[in-house]
C-alpha cells in the first residue's frame, strides 16, 4: 500500500501531466507497491481537487466492461471514473486537440437517472427502473500515463475520462432492448468501428449495475439526475487533428465532436 503523502504525489503527477498535456511515466513503474484501493483512493483525491477549485460532480463512467476493450487494453476487469461538469462538450462542438494528451473515442450509451442507486445487490431491473433516460454518446479518453498500463495506472487516472458529449435521441428503456441498440463508428468518411450495446457484459445496464455495487461498496450512491456512461461496446478511435469523429446510432440519432 502506498503513504497519502504518495498517494498525494501520485495525484501531483497525474494533474500535471493534464495540465502540460505531457503524458507521466506509469504509475505501477514510480510506486511498484502500488494497489486497486490506492489507485481509487488516487482518482477520488484529483477529482476532489478539481472539484474544490470550482467542478461539479455529474455522474460516473465505467471502462472495460466490453471484450473489445480488454483486448485493445490488455486489462481484463472494468474499473470507473468520475465525470466532472467540465467534461461536457456540445454535441458537434469543435475542441482543440492539443486540449489533450492523446485523445481517443469510443461510442457508448449514457444512463441518466430518475432515481438514486446504492449497492450492493443492484441488478439489471433495478437499473432499468432507476433510469430516466438513455441517450447515445461519445467518451473522450485521454491517458495522462504512458501506454502498457496495468490496471492500477487506469484506475488512478480515472478511467482515463476527458471529455462526453451527449446527442441522438433519448429513450425510455422500456422502449426498446438495450441489447440490440447498435452504433458505426466514423472517422471522417471511413467507419472505424462498429458494435452492439450487448457487448458491455451482455446488456449495458450491467455496466451501471456493477457500477452501483462497486461504489457501494465504499458507501457512494449513483445520485438522481447523474449520468452514467456505461462502457464502450467497440474498440478506441483514435483522434487527430482535424478529425471528426461520428457515431451513427441508426433509430437513436447521432452524435459528434471534431477535433481542431
């Protein structure tokens, strides 16, 4: 286990490297001692810094709940992040690219709650009952910690959550089956990626779901009214400068951000 003066360092170095946009030497090489509860107790110190100079706490992601993400990240257990109010981009906006490190896009469904969620015991009804809304969007990931990570790298910087743009058409989930919600992934004119929702554990309310009983665990409820971004059901996009980056969710609508 890790001192809080390390685990403070360990925050000093992430922070800095998204400040610099300069991606930090992992943290499993600097702390070789480190564990998964100092990496979560890493992201909630950042988050509690950025939230005392000024952001709001909207919601939670949740990373690596899809065999695609795995594979690509060779990390093969989800972990989450908390989403701040300086996160959100409008849907279509234009952001600099050297706003980030190395900006990466996936396309995923955001659970908005009607009502709260506590663990433990959350399952897929209970999630199903608890949401308003669900509505298709785009999570910008931004490693501030060099390639190869571990999972202790990944949790500590947050499930490497930078930017969300909400857009499409929200739905009821009683209106249509999770599951089957597909989405086509563009770069530009070519499609990248392609995928079904089914590929988050299943049905991506399981990614909210095991979110709930994780944070549970630590006494932390999912809140009335946050959003939930529940694990990208394809593999990363990844972003250059002048790029635009579309996800076509057929019936549901579209969503899109453009890096300038």
């Amino acid at each position: 286990m890790m001192s809080p003066a390390q685990r403070d360092q360990a925050a000093d170095i992430l922070m800095k490297a998204e400040t610099e946009c300069v991606q930090a030497t992992l943290l499993s090489e600097t702390f070789p001692h480190i564990q998964i509860e100092d990496s979560y107790a890493i992201s909630s110190i950042v988050a509690q810094r950025k939230i005392a100079l000024g952001a709001k706490l909207i919601g939670h992601k949740v990373g690596l709940t899809s065999k695609a993400m795995q594979a690509s990240s060779k990390i093969d257990e989800p972990d989450y992040g908390h989403l701040l109010d300086n996160m959100l981009i409008a849907d279509g906006a234009k952001v600099p690219h050297n706003r980030f490190c190395k900006p990466r896009v996936e396309v995923e469904l955001a659970f908005v709650l009607g009502q709260a969620l506590k663990g433990p015991g959350i399952g897929l009804i209970d999630v199903l009952r608890a949401t308003e809304y669900v509505v298709p969007a785009l999570e910008i990931v931004d490693a501030r910690l060099v390639d190869q990570r571990k999972i202790f790298d990944t949790v500590a910087d947050n499930g490497a959550a930078s930017g969300l743009v909400l857009g499409g058409r929200p739905i009821k989930p009683s209106d249509v089956d999770l599951r089957w919600v597909s989405a086509l992934m563009y770069r530009n004119s070519d499609i990248e990626e392609t995928g079904v929702a089914a590929g988050v554990l299943g049905h991506p309310a399981l990614g909210v779901a095991w979110l709930a009983n994780k944070l549970g665990q630590h006494g932390v409820s999912l809140d009335e009214g946050h959003v939930v971004l529940s694990g990208s059901f394809t593999r990363v996009v990844f972003a250059q400068k002048g790029d635009t980056l579309f996800g076509d969710f057929g019936p549901l609508g579209s969503v899109c951000v453009q890096f300038v």
